[in-house]
C-alpha cells in the first residue's frame, strides 16, 4: 500500500508541472451518473477513462460526472467538451469504446463518429 | 442494480445533487450477528417530511431533464434491504442533511453482493472532486476481532495543497489505497 509519503512526492510532482502550464484544462470528459447510467455500467466506463488519463498522464483532461440526462436509452453517455468546439456526445459506450474514445478523439482530436449520438453548438 | 456498491453510488450522486459538501459512508459487517449495514449520510438540502413519503415512489422524481417520470433508485435499494430480511430507513430534514440506512441479513440467499467498492468511492471521489467523502469500513470477524478501513478526503487534500484530486497520479494512489485497505479487510464480493 502506499503512503502518504508518496503522496508528498506527487505533489512536488505536480507542482513542478502545473507551473509549466496553466491551470486550465484543455477537454473535460463527462460521463452521465444517473440511476440509469450507473444500472448500464457507466462506473466501468469511468473506471477506464480515469485508467488511462493516468496512464497517458493527460493532465490537462479533467474526468467528471453529471446526473440523467434524458438519454436513459443510450446509456451510458459520455460528453466531450472542448474549448471552441461543439460538445460530442457518445452513447452505449462500453470500457472498450470508452478506450478508442481517449486515444482518437482526446489524445489524436479525432471524433469516433460511429458512437456519436449528437454534437451541438453550446 | 446488479449489486450494493452501484446502490451506493446511485445514493452518492443523489447527496451530491442535494448539494452536500460532506458525505460518509459507514459500511458494517458483523458475522457474529449475520448483519450487513449501508450507512450513507450527507449534510446536502434534504427533504420535507411530504418529499420524504414521495421517494419511496418509484413514479416520483426531481430530476426534470427527463421526459419518463420514474425514480427507481430508493425503492430498488429498498426492495432489495427487504428481500434479504433486513430493513430500509430514511430520515431527512430540510437544510441539515439526509441519512439512508440498509441492513442486510448476511447470509440470505438473495442478499445482493458487495460488488466493487473501491471503484464505487473512486468514482464518487474523483467524479465529485469538491465534495468530502469520510468512509468508514468495518468488518467484525466471527472471533470478534475488529478489522477497520478508515479513509477521508480532507486528510488527502491536506498534504495536496493546490494540487487537484484529480490530477492523474493522485488518481493512480487513490485506487491503490482504497483497494488495498479494502482488500484488507475482505469487503468485496463479485459476481
């Protein structure tokens, strides 16, 4: 197990970093948390997505959650919301799908268009 | 819902939509007793005692983006207490908080499993990165013997100082503490 020790570390770790950029994140990834979402497995979904931002050591993507949306049927939804960029939506994402989804459109800016439900403007 | 841990974050993005800035999480096994207990409470809005009566309703819900008026999450987590012999508690009040409570009788037959915890409270901590979550996990061994995984936010956010939760090697420690201390102390079941 680690220890706060390591906890330290990874800070100075970060600290380091966060003054070579700013604060800012570049994409935030939304998976959708609701009653549904959760029976339709968006925690595994989350799961992945946190696995390989750390893994890819994406620190400028932030992963977060949101409740229903009123998609009870494409669950699990993910929403990927970029700066000056419509917000893409995918649906039934799987763990699988939800790995293509970081490595084409977050980590290459390539939209995955076969999982995408919708796009708009906001 | 497959198993108790998805009940769980189903309750935790309820408390987190009630706007709580704390949540705990007490989960209790004491085989001596053959008794399982859920204890979620959070300091968000709550409830009058009339919202209080309607969640229990599975055609109630505040969630107004959906077009289908159903709410099943509290009466599936009910039925579910109910249907291993055990009982499903709610109290709430307006401006304090909400408590949830569900025993189990731990060795029926259609008690649902545990599932998976740690990824539960990963996903509430980091999902949730302003909210404070103190998790209190116990398990009262057949001799007695106390095994205990005692694990809060704040604690962590006092050594990270201006580093965020969610930074991705934060992510990283937090899993393995969480599924260490949980492994510990056997507070998993899978299907």
């Amino acid at each position: 197990m680690k220890t706060l020790e390591e906890l330290r570390k990874i800070r100075e770790k970060a600290q380091q970093e966060m003054k070579l950029r700013s604060a800012s994140h570049r994409i935030k990834v939304v998976v959708g948390m609701g009653t549904s979402g959760i029976a339709m497995g968006a925690r595994e979904v989350m799961k992945v997505l946190l696995q390989e931002i750390s893994q890819r050591q994406l620190t400028d993507v932030l992963v977060t959650q949101t409740g229903e949306k009123g998609l009870s049927s494409l669950e699990p939804v993910v929403d990927i919301i970029e700066e000056g960029k419509p917000v893409v939506t995918y649906g039934n994402v799987t763990p699988e799908n939800a790995r293509k989804i970081v490595a084409e459109h977050i980590v290459n800016g390539k939209v995955v268009s076969d999982f995408v439900v919708a796009a708009e403007n906001k | 819902m497959q198993d108790l841990s998805l009940h769980i974050l189903d309750i935790v993005e309820n408390s987190v939509r009630a706007q709580a800035r704390n949540i705990w999480i007490n989960i209790e096994l004491n085989i001596m007793r053959n008794s399982l207990i859920i204890r979620i409470k959070d300091d968000g809005t709550g409830m009058d005692q009339d919202t209080l009566v309607k969640v229990h309703d599975p055609f109630y819900t505040t969630k107004t983006e959906r077009v289908k008026k159903v709410g099943l999450g509290i009466p599936l987590f009910k039925q579910n207490a109910e249907n291993s012999q055990g009982n499903f508690r709610i109290t709430s009040e307006l401006g304090k908080g909400t408590e949830i409570t569900a025993e189990f009788r731990y060795d029926h037959i259609d008690r649902l499993p545990l599932g998976k915890i740690s990824d539960t409270l990963l996903a509430g901590i980091i999902g949730h990165p302003n909210t404070d979550y103190f998790i209190h996990l116990k398990r009262i061994k057949l001799d007695g013997e106390v095994l205990e995984f005692i694990f809060s936010t704040p604690d962590i956010k006092d050594v990270l100082g201006v580093v965020p939760l969610t930074y991705p090697d934060v992510i990283d420690y937090l899993e393995d503490v969480i599924q260490s201390g949980i492994k510990k102390i056997k507070m998993e079941e899978y299907q």
